[in-house]
C-alpha cells in the first residue's frame, strides 16, 4: 500500500504517524479541567456522535 501524507496544518504535538489509505486511527478528547466527569459521565452520546459523524 503507499503511504500516504497528512494534510499540512499546526501540530499541538509531536507524535508520529503512518497515514495509509483505509487505516484506523484513534483520537484523545482531554477537558481543560481534568477532574470533570462531564465526559465519563456522557461518553454514550460521545460514542454516538462519533458514530454518526
């Protein structure tokens, strides 16, 4: 399969990455208070609204 490159934008990070065509990927979803619950509490309509996306 070739490799394909990511879109060119701002990095927050330095992680590295293999973008192939079909592949999975995953994401992080962090809150500026980390002690909220807002997302544990709700991760059924966060699952939802990735899935129908």
């Amino acid at each position: 399969m070739p490799i394909i490159s990511p879109p060119k934008r701002v990095r927050m990070t330095g992680y590295r990455r293999n973008f192939i065509a079909g592949g999975s990927f995953f994401f992080t979803v962090n809150l500026a208070d980390r002690r909220l619950q807002l997302l544990t509490e709700n991760i059924g309509a966060l699952r939802t609204a990735f899935r129908e996306t």
